[in-house]
C-alpha cells in the first residue's frame, strides 16, 4: 500500500489507515520527520511513501513521512551536496532578498488598509496611526496564522477582521471569560464583543471624546511594548 495518508497508529511505528487499520511500515523504511520541505518533496516524488498526518480540531498538522531508508538517505545526500554550492547560496540570498521586499511592501498595504477601515476624525488622526501600526505588528509576520495572511479575502477585509481580532483580545475581557463548551457559544460571544468594537470605533469616526477608553489604554501599551 503506497502514495497513501495515514493517521498515527497506537503503537510506535505503526499507521492507522482511514478505516482504522493499523499498519506497521516494510522493515527496510525509515520515518522522514517534517521540516524539510524540499526534502519530503523529492522522497514523495521519488515512489512508495506513506504520508503520516494528525488532526487537531479542524487543523491537519504533518508527523512525517514513511519511506524507504536508501531513497531518504540518497536524497538527504543529494541536497546536502547542492546546497554547498556557491550557486545555491546565490540563489538563495536573491530568494531571501525578494521575500523581504514582498513582505516590506504588503506590511505598507495593509497598514494603509487599516487606516482606511478605521476611518477616524482627523481629531483623533494619532490615535487611528498608533492603532494601525499595533495591528500591523501584531498581524502580518510570516508564518503568523492571523487573518492578514490569508489570500481567500481582500486585503479590505483582511484589515477589518484584524483590527476587530486585536481589540476582541486587547480591548474585552475574552481571554479570560469562562464560555460554555456549547456549540456555536464562542461564536456568539465573538460576535457580540465585535458589535462594541465596532459602536467604539464609530465615536471615533464621528470624533467624540470617549473617556476612560480601553483602546487607548490598549493602544498606548501596545506602542510602549
């Protein structure tokens, strides 16, 4: 059985396949940990390999894969020739160089996303930069799992779920509330505590004063951390 997906099985190297088989790899193949990308990409490329995943809630996280001993250790071999070469290592400061400057300029886009969103009287023009530049930092690393770096959505969109994000954590009191394990409970509290970020949000469009407000309080936090 090869070029297959398996679940962990319940013993130390052994598999689960999808109809809950458990299955013990051929004697002569090794357990390829994840981390490499470019490596599992050619031991998969390179025949028989079982792909070993484990899910956690709705995420799929990689254990690895199982394939033959000689074909992982030739490929590790073959990269780690090719990647000594002065050539390589060209090749990949021109790579780092070119993801530095796409991630420069979309930390620019989507701050001036945000400001945009925000939208607040030029009265309180400060505090919409301080807050801006606190999602921004907060949102857009690489490889930070938040909504701004998602492609499934306009940029538009990416910046309002951010801001709404940050204050939902910065602003209320949701990382300590106690929710009922009730399907569809945390949604609900979400979209509650995002109605009263939204109506703060609107005072400072409108250019009120909002005394004793935790976005300030946040904000100034935030620009001092």
């Amino acid at each position: 059985m090869t070029n297959n997906q398996f679940t962990l099985g319940p013993r130390p190297n052994t598999v689960c396949t999808p109809d809950g088989e458990v299955l013990e790899p051929p004697k002569d193949w090794s357990l390829l940990p994840p981390g490499d990308a470019a490596l599992t990409r050619r031991v998969k490329a390179a025949g028989d390999h079982w792909v070993v995943q484990e899910r956690r809630g709705r995420k799929v996280f990689s254990k690895g894969i199982w394939a033959p001993s000689n074909t992982i250790e030739r490929i590790k071999d073959e990269l780690v020739a090719m990647r000594s070469t002065e050539s390589y290592a060209k090749k990949q400061a021109a790579s780092v160089r070119r993801r530095e400057a796409t991630q420069t300029q979309y930390v620019g886009e989507f701050a001036d996303a945000v400001l945009q969103f925000l939208n607040f009287h030029p009265s309180h023009a400060e505090l919409a930069k301080q807050l801006a530049d606190a999602v921004t930092t907060h949102a857009t690393p690489v490889g930070s799992g938040t909504v701004a770096r998602t492609k499934r959505i306009p940029v538009e969109r990416r910046a309002e779920a951010a801001v709404i994000a940050w204050m939902r954590h910065q602003t209320t009191a949701y990382d300590s509330m106690k929710i009922p394990r009730v399907k569809g409970k945390r949604r609900e509290v979400r979209r509650m505590l995002a109605q009263h970020s939204k109506a703060l949000l609107a005072k400072y469009r409108e250019g009120k004063q909002v005394d004793n407000c935790p976005l300030q309080t946040a904000v100034s936090q935030a620009s001092q951390a």
